[in-house]
C-alpha cells in the first residue's frame, strides 16, 4: 500500500482549513475550544490516530468528540490508546505540534512524526471514533474519519456514545474480547450482568431504598441511562432528568460540574422527597457525584472524595473476608477534601498518594497497587486491578465463595477510566449490601466547607505550580501571600493552579467554616487578579470579609 502525503494537504487545503493563528494546547486530556475553530483539529488528529495505530502495530486507537462538562457551543477531542488509557504523554506533544503548524507545513510535518517515529505507513490501522450529542459533533466526527481516510487507515463510527464506552470498545477490540464485545450491546450486557448477579434479587436492605434521580445533564449519558432502564430486569428504579429533551442545553444549570461548583441541585429539579439519593453526571457521563435534601430542605453532596472512601472501605473490608493479602491504595488530587484524607489515613488505614489534576495522573498512579482506587473530587475516577490481583483472586474463588464478589465486582467496574453509570452502580451494590441510605453514607465523616472560583487572566501560563499542583511557583511571591492568608484560618487550605482548557485561574480553599472559606476564597481570589494579571469581573466580596 502506497500513501501520497500529499492528499494530506490536499483534504486540509480543500475542506479542513486551519482558520486561527491562535496556538491550542494539549490540555488534561485533550484539545477543547470554540467549536467553529475544530474542524482543522479533528481532521489532524484523525491523521495522529491513523499514524499512532501504525506506531503500535496496528492496535485500535480511540478518538472521542467531546467538550465534556464545558458549555454547549465547546467541543473537543480526547484519544485513547490501547489500553484505555490516555493519549502518551510524549505524543501529546506530537499532536500539540500538529494542530498548530500551517497548513502549507502540513505534509512536512506528518513525515517528520512517520521519520522520528519509524512508522511503517504500508501497515494496518484502525482507528474507532465516537462523539457526545452535541449539534456540531456530526460535522467534527466526519473530520476525523477523513483524517484517517486520507492515510488510507481503517475507520469504524460509533456515533452517539458515552466517552468511557469508547474506552471500553477500544480495550474490548484490544484484548480480542477479553475485557468485552467491543459494541454498545457488549457494553449494557457485560455491566447489567454483573450488577444484578451481585444484587441477587436483594433490591432493597436496611435503609437502602431502591430509587434514585438520575440528572442526565442533557447529554449521552441520559440517553445511555435511558438504555440501561430499558435492558434492566426493574433491578434499579430510576427516574432520569436533564434527557436533552427540548430546550436543555449540555451542562447548562445542570450535571455533576453545575450542582459540585454550585453546591446546589440542577434548577430543573423536580420535587422529591428528603433524603431521596440523586446522582448527576457530567455531558459526556465520566463524572458522577451523588447528592440530596434534608428533611429542612439544605443541600448535601457526595462527591469523588465521598464515593472514594465508600468504596475503599467496602474492598478493604471483602478483601480481608476473602483472605487474601493484596495492596490497596488510594490516589486523590489537590481537590480532595482535608476531611476525606484524613478518614481515608486514619480511620480507613488505606495509603493515600496525591498527584497532579487530571485523570492521566492519578490512573497511572493507581497502576502502582494490587488494587488502585483514584477519584477526583469532580466525581471522575474508577478502580484498576492489577494482572496479579485478578489471578490471586481468581484462584481464591476455588476456596472462598466470597472471592466471587470480588470476581463480579471486577466486571461491574470500568476499569479504563472514570464512567459515571458503572461508577454508579457501584455505589448502588455497596449500599445496598450496606444497607446504607444517605444519611448513613454522609455520617462517616463531616466534611470541610470548600469553595472553588474560576479568575479569567490573560494567559493561564503565568501560573506554574509543583508539589501536585499544591504550590505555587511563578509568579514569585504569589505563593508566600497564598501561605499568609491561609494562617489567619482555622484548618485553612487554598491553593491556585491554571486550567488546562481556558485562561483561567483556578482557586481552590477550605477552612474549618463556610464563613471562613469564603473569605479565604475570596482573598485569594483578589491576589491572583492583582500578581497573575486578572481580566475578569470583580470578585464578589463576601459578607463580613476581611478585607
């Protein structure tokens, strides 16, 4: 098989134009923007995605279309290699140099990847796409075919499918089906399964009740619920809101971001009963975070820190009752809650590691256990078994019949990254098996008051950061005053980092109040405008703030 570089330039010239001189960057797991300027950047990535297959012998590479929890006029794209995983960190920078070369440079530029690469570009490719339903992922998708199109590469859409089923059809492909059958149906039956095998006809313990809400944030992941409900045997009665149904937008007021930022409930929340459990997953449904009312009508959330816990008590304790010895561990980031940590340490006896934001980070250090729990405090993550805990397990089945749980557990579970339903069900089978309701899960331990803000700067890259994130580098001095402010409160925690999509300052801080976390929050807030350049609206001050 032959391959003319030059039909390279010759789709971009024609159709894919690069139409902004503005450099994009490679963020924590993608490219993400306006989506009028994208189509440039689909068409190269699904030239990347063709020229990574070939790098890796053909095995299936991933490209996913979505903006994830931005608002709807965003999109994006994310690429999955072989195992799930997130795109090589060297190649992030291949494919950063890529997206912002002319398109004159084009050609050039792709045989200088095939060159330092050896890439044998007579080889097979195959490359699967999907996208999130947003009205201008069709036009994007088709982009990306045409970029493996032009490399002569194999493409296979899957059209309108959630980002972590995409990871699950790239891995399935992958191990020749041994993780799965690489197709929507292989996934709703391979989750279900082992949900209700674990459940055995067991719907309702204790205090658990069998009902939820479940907010789809108008994006694939209801649609998706929406498909679960239909294939599941009433193990689960679940009432799906935020559809995408009419006028709702992806994410607008709605989804785990909105109600874990906001520290409210979706505004289209119907009426429900106090205590009822309610879920919201982000627009391509890798994010799930739990929440409900009191019986006063306040609002509680259980978020990543709250499932992490849950979850790492619940395989410490079946671990224990299969005796086996497996290591088990706990990776968290910058975001988790003081309180959590503590728990997780000292009451939990689980090791905690922290790492840089962005699931990347925390995945690969989850890898370093037997049995590796990571979730971020957005309610992104998932638990990963290693080779050699599958097999120890395994083998206890012969002898432990609790073993088996652990067996199903391990199908239940998406392995390859953050997916909001499996993730769900997960704490679904735990609470059950717990007989746990909310105020059982929240009771466990009391969290710290926590407030997040986004400052609009003129370039995020003036804020660099080491130590996971947690301290502050440049600009010189920030972090001092960071340090300053931080002492005048009681249990005071803030830190600053830049966003890996937008130019925006991220400010994060908690405190033993939520008097004084606003007012930590804010004075931070104000030291970021006046030392990293900020360009954004005037911060509100908080009532009976310091300054």
């Amino acid at each position: 098989m032959s391959i003319n570089l030059r039909t390279v330039y010759a789709f971009a010239r024609e159709m894919y134009p690069k139409i902004t001189t503005e450099p994009i960057q490679y963020g924590t797991a993608g490219f993400r923007g306006k989506a009028e300027f994208l189509d440039s950047v689909m068409f190269r990535m699904g030239v990347l995605a063709t020229l990574r297959s070939r790098f890796r012998g053909g095995s299936v590479i991933g490209v996913m279309i979505t903006a994830s929890h931005n608002p709807e006029p965003d999109n994006g794209v994310k690429l999955i290699d072989p195992k799930g995983e997130m795109l090589e960190p060297s190649w992030e920078t291949i494919a950063t140099d890529l997206v912002n070369v002319s398109d004159q440079d084009l050609e050039q530029q792709v045989a200088k990847i095939i060159k330092d690469n050896q890439i044998d570009v007579a080889s097979s490719s195959h490359v699967y796409v999907g996208m999130d339903n947003r009205y201008h992922s069709p036009r994007l998708l088709k982009a990306v075919s045409d970029g493996v199109i032009a490399l002569k590469g194999n493409v296979r859409e899957f059209g309108i499918v959630t980002t972590p089923m995409m990871h699950y059809f790239v891995v399935s492909a992958n191990t020749k089906e041994a993780y799965g059958k690489p197709t929507e149906e292989g996934y709703y039956k391979k989750l279900i399964s082992a949900f209700e095998e674990l459940r055995d006809g067991c719907l309702e313990k204790g205090n658990y009740r069998n009902y939820l809400v479940f907010d789809g944030a108008n994006g694939v992941g209801a649609r998706k619920m929406l498909q679960f409900i239909k294939r599941m045997n009433k193990s689960l009665d679940i009432t799906v809101i935020n559809q995408g149904i009419g006028s709702g937008k992806i994410n607008e007021d709605c989804g785990a971001d909105y109600v874990k930022v906001q520290q409210r409930p979706p505004k289209s929340m119907p009426s429900v009963e106090p205590f009822t459990r309610c879920v919201s997953v982000d627009g391509d449904a890798d994010r799930v975070v739990y929440f409900f009312t009191d019986d006063s009508g306040q609002f509680h959330l259980l978020d990543g820190d709250r499932i992490a816990t849950l979850v790492a008590g619940y395989l410490m304790d079946l671990i224990k009752s299969c005796e086996i010895n497996l290591r088990l561990g706990l990776v968290q980031t910058a975001y988790a809650n003081g309180a959590s940590t503590d728990y997780i340490e000292n009451e939990l006896k689980v090791p905690v590691s922290c790492v840089p934001t962005g699931v990347k980070h925390l995945h690969h250090k989850a890898l370093e256990y037997d049995v590796g729990i990571y979730f971020e405090a957005n309610g992104h993550g998932t638990i990963v078994f290693s080779d050699y805990a599958k097999s120890v397990i395994a083998q206890a089945v012969t002898t432990n019949p609790k073993a088996k749980t652990l067996l199903l557990l391990i199908d239940l579970i998406n392995e390859t990254v953050g997916d909001a339903i499996s993730d769900m069900l997960l704490v679904e089978t735990i609470l059950n098996h717990k007989g746990w309701d909310v105020k059982d899960w929240i009771s466990t331990y009391n969290d710290l008051p926590n407030r997040q803000l986004k400052i609009k700067v003129k370039d995020r890259n003036v804020i660099t950061t080491t130590d996971a994130e947690r301290i502050c580098v440049k600009p010189v001095g920030l972090q001092d005053e960071i340090n300053m402010a931080v002492s005048n409160y009681k249990r005071g925690r803030a830190f600053v980092r830049p966003s890996g999509t937008e130019d925006v300052v991220r400010v994060y801080a908690e405190a033993a109040t939520k008097e004084d976390t606003e007012n930590l929050s804010y004075e931070v807030g104000l030291l970021v405008q006046r030392l990293a350049g900020g360009v954004g609206p005037e911060l509100t001050k908080p009532n009976n703030a310091h300054l």
